[in-house]
C-alpha cells in the first residue's frame, strides 16, 4: 500500500513546524523510507518560508501556533498558494477545546503527541492521496471542486489494491462497509460483494475471547477514532465458515468533509499465534521430558500441540513392542477409544493400513484416501465407522535408528500434505522420537536399577561380616594405640630431659671457665691479702707492698676479663629462648633497612678484604620485627667472617631479597664465596654450642639463635646449603611473611 501511495503522491513534500526535533526525529525517518520529501522548521517564520517553496502537507505543533490556531493555520496554507493544503495538528497537551479550535482552523486532523511514527505515517500518507484525488491538474484554471463520495470510493479503492494487508473502509453515518481490497476477501472468505452487504459488525464472532459483546467494543474503539485517535487491538474476527481469525486491528479516522469514514487495516496474526503456541509448546514438552513425566501424558501433550497447528487434524503414536513385530496405541486424545482399541496388538507389515506400513517398510506413508488405497484394504471397515479417510504416517526412530512407533495424522476429508503439514509430522515425529527414547532409557536405568539393588543385598551382607571383624580389630587396634601413647609421651619426656640436660651442661661448660679463673683468682689474692696483712702489722715493706698493687691490678683485670665473658655467655643463653613481646613491630623499607645494617661493618669487613654486595629491590616492605631480624642477619654475617673465609685472602658476601608475586612471602639469601661446611657439620648448625671453633671465642649459640628467631619471631624457616672445595661457599636462606604474625597477648 505503501509503495503505490508513494508512486500517487509523486514524490510529496512533507512540512514539519516543531522546535521540538526529538519528538519527529522518528517520524522524519519513517517517512524518508516511504519516499516523501521533508522539511523541518523550528518557529512559524521559518515554516512560512519553507511552505512558500512548495508543500504538500503540513504537520503542525500546536505549541508553536499558541492561541490564534486559526491564523495561524491559515497563514502556512497561504504561504504555498494552495489554500487546499493538508495541514495536521498535534499537540503534547491535548484538549477538547484545542480539538475544537483546530477543527475550526481547517485543520484536517488532530493528533496527540507522544505518537507511534509509523502510524502517524501511515495517515500522511493517506490524506496525501485522498487530497492528491480531489486536487485538479497542475495549472488548472478552474478551483478545484468538492470530491463527490462515489469519486472518492473509485480513489480510495485504487490506493488500498497495493496494500500488504486486508484493508476496510466504513461508512459510521450509514453503517455501511464501502469498500475492500482482495486480501480482506480472502481473510474472511467472502467476495467484496458479500462483503459490502454488511457493516462491521457481521465480520465478528458475538462475543470476544474474554466474553466481552463484539458490538459493544467496536463502538468503544469507532468512538475513540472518531476522536481523533489512531487506535490499534487486537480481536478476533470471524470467517465465512465460522472459523475464528486472532487479528490485529488498526482504526483511523479520514479526514473527508462531511463524512465519518474510517480506513481498518487487519492483520491476521494466525500464523504468528501458531508460531508462538507451538515454541511455547516445544518448551513446555521438553520440560516434561526432563523432569521424567509419565509418557502417557507427555505424547497427549504433544498431539495436542500438533492438532492445534492445523484445523480437522486428529494425531495418533502408535509404540511398537521390544518383539518388533506387535503395536499398540500409546496416545490419541481426540480419536475415538473404540478405534484406537481395534489397532491394539495389530502385526505390522506391508499393507497394514499407514502406521503398520511405515514401520514395516522404515519410511513415511501417505494415504490421501483410505476408501480407495490398497494399504487400507483389510482395515476400511474399521475405519469407515469414524468418518476417516486420509491418514499420513511416519516412523519413530531412536538415537541408533531402531523403530520405535509411527505418528500419524488422520483427517475425515480426502487430503494430501501440503507444507506446512509435512513440517508438523517432522516436528513431532523428532518430539516424539525423544520422549519414547526417554521412556525407555529410564525403563532400562530401572532394569539395571533393580539388579543393582540385589547385588547391593549380597555385597551389605558381605560387609555386614567385614564390619563385624573390622570392630573386634578396631578394638585390638585402639588399646595397642593407647599404649603406644604412653610411651610415646614417656619418649618425648626422655628426650625433653635429654636435651635439657645437654643444654645444661654445655651451659655449665661454657660458664665454668670465667667462673673458675675468676674463682682462682680471687682465691689468689684473698691469699696474698691476709699475707700483706700480716706483713702490714710486723712492718710492710715497700717492695712488697708494690709487688702486691700488680698483683691485685693483674687480677682485676683477670677477674673483669673473665666476668664479662661470663655476662656474654650469659646474654647468649637469654637470646636462646626470643621474647617476642620485648620486641617492636613496625613498617620498614627493607633495602634501606639492610643498608643501615651492614654500615657498621663495612670497615670490618675492608680489613678482611672481602667485598660485601646487596641486591634489595626498593620499595620491598615488611611489617615486622627489624631489631630481631637485623640480630639474625648480624649473627649470620659474624659466622661468615669468623668460619668462611679462614686461610683464604678475600671473597664476597652477597645479600640479596625478592618479594613473591602475591606480595606475601619475601625470600633473603645471605652467601659467601668461602670454604664451605663439611656435610656431616652441615646438619648440626642449628645445635646450641656447636661450633668448629671451639676455645677460638666462639660459643656455638649464634646460629641456634638465629634459627629461633627466625621461626619463632618473624615466622619464617632458614635454610642452609654448602659445598666445600668450589669455591661456591654457603648460603643461608630466610623464607620470611612479608607481615610477621602477631605476637601473643601478654
């Protein structure tokens, strides 16, 4: 229709006046794709100038117009030279009184704003022809005259041929429909002449699918047309043979003086419906299917679907038997019981009637008329009774092609598939296929099932037994435990003993030396006192007395000597067992941490001739404990200097950290380039007063000590890799959490 209006209109230039773009941007578009020039202006001057150079209808905001609708109306008509011109209203706040002033202004129509743009459309287009048929030939001398009303059913008729849908027109004065085009024939079913005996109401069924009168919402919806309203719903309509049509019904008011005429364009949305019906069928099956519903059921279902797709059809399963020779009916809610109980454990085979032949011969079978087909032969008595007399069937098959049932779709009318039909047998068929595939899968599952349960009795018997011994040795089992648990706690308190022992007596060891030189000392010179004493009252010397002044100076310095190897010893001891609360917990950088470290050490290290590297990333933190960790690194370096490089002229220490990817682990290695710990040494650097050292000063404690640190304070591990003879060295390495755990609470 759309086309042949753009070809009547010949090009027709279309004026827009709105200074509101956003609200015909659409409608812009929507004509554009018809072929219509537009124009747009933004205030009445500007749409005074563009009218002046030729339009053909204009479409105008009441907004923009304000009080003096008429004047203005009258001015954008004039502008043109053709006081004719079409000119349409619309208006965001629409009134009756506005309505009415248009109406007065010689508007052709009223619209309300916000609009649907291709209805709207639609009207341009129809008040361009209809004005296009009353307007006279270009440079006509004579003014046009009025268009008589059979002059304008000869147009109108012309312009609805084209049309894509069945299209209308009525006569509301008179009640009368004047005139339709061929696809409202064949909608309902009627010629135009029959159609044009009627008004609107004989193409509805009395009452709609909601019970509500036809009659009564047809008045309602002519009223609302009449006003001025483009309005759309949906009904149902009715064919010649009674059959109900779900349509789409679209009412719009022409603009024709003197007249209430109204353009209807029907859409039939049958197919639509179908299409819809059937999608939500499919779901609704297969939710059947996967939740496991009986078969039964489910096909009835199905077959339902399937008849609703076409009108006369009656559907049919028939299941073949696990013999592959028997069928019997397994669903046909609309055939008569007594014919689906004579197919009852009929043989299939060649010339058994439509479901037995396609089962037999594994393919489709088509019988248009059951009286007359030689399949149907034995079988017409049986049929005839029920008024069938076509029937179309069509093997089931499974996953891995075994026959499973034939569907068949019965008609009581001679009949061939067209295609439609042959696209429903495909649907169900498939449908079909995987219902039955179903059932019968879980009447397997429930075989197997069934087995398993007595494989399951013999095997609880079986364990039954095994239980019962398992508990008798379960009960050997525990008071063997609980008597391996007391000795092993005997063994852990032996060892416990054991190693407070060693560690007394290499305490006791490492003291008795100060301790006993400052014990011999004093008791030297507590000696010599009382010999000066006595001296001192028989008369004291002065060489004597000097004499004993270096004694006592010697023995001073003995006695502070051996006292402060002591308090060393001592303070060692106290470090073995780390006080973490003692401690401070903070954030610190550790590159710049390491480097206030090993300051102090850089002119130790230059007299030894080592060279000391560090490789700490910046930016690496930790929140931890820096005085225990800067303790572990100072007694690890003072091993190194004391052990590693002994005969040995030089070599490097390298002190290198990284983070992990995740932030949360930071690795430190402490290695040298020296002599390496022997293997059997190796495992026992961590042993409180081991040392290779021994009588050199050194007191064995500084590695267990650092070793305590490590995994009590800062919550890491240390490592400890060597090899001798290489020249490679050792490497002691911390596995550290960036944040130390937390300390206990006190």
């Amino acid at each position: 229709m759309n086309q042949l209006i753009s070809s009547i209109t010949d090009r027709a230039n279309v004026l827009l006046v709105s200074n509101s773009p956003n609200e015909v941007r659409e409608l812009l578009y929507v004509l554009d794709r018809h072929n219509l020039g537009t124009g747009l202006a933004g205030d009445i001057d500007e749409g005074v100038e563009l009218a002046a150079g030729g339009t053909d209808l204009i479409l105008l905001d009441a907004a923009l117009a304000g009080s003096n609708i008429g004047a203005t109306c009258m001015r954008l008509r004039n502008a043109g030279g053709r006081h004719s011109v079409p000119l349409l209203l619309m208006s965001a706040t629409p009134s009756a009184e506005e309505q009415g002033r248009s109406v007065g202004a010689g508007a052709s129509d009223y619209i309300k704003m916000p609009f649907n743009a291709r209805d709207v459309a639609e009207k341009i287009l129809m008040e361009l022809a209809l004005h296009r048929a009353e307007a006279p030939a270009p440079h006509a001398v004579t003014p046009p005259r009025p268009l008589h009303p059979q002059t304008l059913e000869v147009n109108y008729h012309s312009i609805l041929a084209g049309s894509p849908d069945a299209v209308l027109l009525f006569d509301i004065d008179n009640g009368l429909l004047i005139d339709a085009n061929h696809l409202a024939e064949e909608l309902f079913g009627m010629p135009l002449a029959e159609l044009l005996q009627g008004g609107m109401e004989p193409l509805f069924p009395k009452h709609q699918g909601d019970g509500r009168a036809s009659p009564q919402l047809l008045e309602e919806k002519i009223r609302d047309t009449l006003q001025g309203k483009i309005v759309v719903f949906r009904a149902s309509c009715c064919h010649r043979d009674s059959h109900p049509i779900a349509c789409e019904i679209r009412l719009m008011r022409l603009s024709v003086p003197g007249r209430q005429l109204v353009h209807a364009r029907i859409i039939d949305l049958t197919e639509r419906n179908l299409a819809e019906a059937m999608r939500s069928g499919q779901s609704a099956l297969l939710e059947m299917v996967a939740k496991g519903a009986p078969l039964t059921p489910t096909l009835n279902h199905l077959l339902l679907l399937i008849e609703g797709q076409s009108r006369g059809v009656l559907c049919s399963i028939m299941l073949l038997d696990d013999d592959g020779v028997h069928m019997h009916s397994a669903a046909g809610p609309s055939l008569p019981p007594e014919y689906m109980a004579l197919l009852e454990g009929v043989a299939i085979g060649d010339g058994v009637g439509s479901c037995g032949t396609a089962m037999f011969l594994r393919e489709p079978v088509v019988v248009t008329d059951i009286m007359h087909d030689p399949l149907w032969a034995p079988y017409r008595e049986l049929a005839a009774p029920f008024g069938l007399r076509a029937c179309w069937s069509r093997p089931i098959f499974s996953q891995d092609g075994a026959v499973l049932g034939s569907f068949a779709m019965y008609y009581r009318e001679v009949r061939k598939p067209d295609a439609r039909d042959l696209e429903l047998i495909d649907t169900a068929t498939d449908l079909a296929g995987i219902a039955i595939g179903r059932m019968r899968h879980e009447r397997e599952l429930q075989r197997h099932r069934a087995h398993l349960e007595d494989l399951v009795a013999e095997r609880t018997a079986a364990l039954t037994l095994a239980k019962e011994h398992s508990e008798q040795t379960n009960l050997e089992l525990a008071a063997a435990l609980e008597n391996l648990s007391i000795t092993q706690e005997e063994l852990v308190r032996r060892d416990k003993l054991a190693a407070l022992g060693a560690l007394v007596a290499g305490i006791a060891h490492e003291l008795n030396t100060p301790i006993g030189n400052g014990l011999v000392v004093a008791t030297t010179m507590a000696e010599r006192t009382r010999e000066i004493q006595a001296s001192f009252l028989d008369g004291l010397r002065r060489s004597e007395l000097g004499a004993y002044l270096t004694q006592a100076s010697e023995a001073d310095a003995i006695m502070l000597r051996n006292l402060q190897r002591a308090a060393d010893l001592v303070s060692s001891f106290k470090q073995i067992a780390v006080d973490r609360a003692s401690s401070q917990r903070r954030h610190f950088l550790l590159r710049q941490f390491v480097a206030e470290l090993m300051l102090p050490l850089c002119t130790q290290l230059k007299a030894a001739g080592l060279t000391l590297t560090q490789d700490v990333p910046e930016g690496l933190a930790m929140d931890s404990y820096p005085g225990p960790l800067g303790q572990v690194l100072s007694n690890l370096l003072e091993n190194c200097l004391r052990h590693a490089f002994e005969g040995r002229s030089g070599g490097t220490i390298h002190i290198r950290a990284r983070g992990s990817d995740d932030g949360k682990t930071i690795t430190m290695s402490i290695a040298d380039t020296g002599v390496g710990i022997a293997a059997d040494d190796l495992v026992h650097v961590y042993d409180p007063f081991f040392t290779t050292k021994l009588g050199s000063g050194g007191s064995g404690l500084g590695l267990h000590v650092a070793h305590n640190i490590v995994t009590g304070v800062l919550g890491g591990h240390i490592d400890a890799t060597s090899s001798t003879g290489d020249g490679s060295g050792t490497t002691f390495t911390l596995q550290l959490p960036a944040a130390a755990p937390q300390a206990p609470a006190p």
